[in-house]
C-alpha cells in the first residue's frame, strides 16, 4: 500500500488559489507551466480532487472540448472527486465522483491505487479531511515566489510542529520543495 500525499503549489503566505479560485499566478512564474520532474509526485497511481479544483482544470484548459488536455495530466490514472453536484466528465478520461467523507471512500480509493500512492491535488480543506482522519502521510509544498492577498488557503486547519517531520527542502528553479511526513 502506497503513501497519501497532499501534494500542491503555495504561495509565499499559503494560498493555493487566488481569489478567483485561479491558479493563473502559478502559471505565470517561470517554470510553473510546466513544472519540473521533482515538482510532481511521482508514485501516485490515483488522484483525489475537490470540487472546485476539478471545475478550474476542466474550465481553464476546456477540456470538455479537447479531452485530449485531461490526459496531458492526468493520463489514464483514475481521479476520485469528492463533490454534492453532478459534474461532467471529459471522454475517456476515468473520473468517479463521490460525496460525503473521506472515510466513506477510503477502501475504494485504496483499492483503485493498488501498491502506488494517493495525490490529493487539492483543495486544502479536502487534504484536511485527509488530515483530520487520520489518512495523511506527507505534506509536499512547491512554494512559489509570489504573493497573494487572499483566497483558497493551503491547509486550513490548524497543525502543530509535533506531528511534521521535514524529510526534505530542496530548490528547483524558482521554486522550493518542502516535504514533511505527518504522524
């Protein structure tokens, strides 16, 4: 069984998405269009995305209309998205809409990510929900060199010292990589 990592990009002050749920910011920092291999984890056989997450990526790269800019990210690793609204689904892609909480969907995540890891994309109040379960392995922060005035905070609960253990900090381009285990 593989690890469950919350895996986002962050501002300098801790929003991950502006106050237009945007993440335009992010791309306009050099190398955040396309970020570097390290910046991504690279194990995650399943994706696990809020709602408003998902509708930003299937508005800001149209994929209803070209599908074909689903798989440039997502590939054809299932994407559970935990959601109270029926939302479309781009063709082909493997896409399993879910309600309710973390744990009610927990084993069929597991199951659907086999021996590789979870990537909670975002947002932050899901990846508490992860949190707060007791579900989290890692905390991996690609902390960009901006900073916003509001919007979607990265996690918003609070989480003492206690239970983070830095494993690594490291820098790639304009970006730092934190990386904590939780316990």
């Amino acid at each position: 069984m593989g690890k469950i990592v919350f895996d986002t990009a962050t501002s300098l002050n801790g929003w991950i998405a502006d106050e237009r749920n945007s993440l335009d910011w992010l791309f306009a920092v050099d190398g955040g269009e396309q970020p570097d291999e390290g910046l991504m984890p690279s194990n995650a056989t399943v994706l696990v995305e809020g709602s408003t997450t998902y509708e930003w990526v299937l508005e800001h790269d149209d994929v209803l209309a070209h599908p074909e800019e689903w798989q440039d990210f997502h590939g054809s690793r299932p994407v559970f998205v935990f959601t109270t609204r029926d939302l479309p689904v781009p063709d082909g892609a493997d896409v399993r809409l879910v309600s309710g909480r973390v744990t009610d969907h927990i084993d069929d995540i597991r199951a659907a990510a086999g021996d590789g890891d979870i990537w909670v994309v975002g947002g932050g109040d899901l990846a508490g929900q992860f949190l707060d379960a007791g579900l989290l392995d890692e905390i991996a922060l690609s902390v960009a060199p901006v900073a916003l005035t509001g919007g979607a905070p990265l996690l918003p609960r609070r989480l003492e010292s206690d239970r983070l253990r830095l494993l690594s900090a490291t820098a790639h381009g304009q970006f730092a990589r934190l990386v904590y285990a939780v316990s």
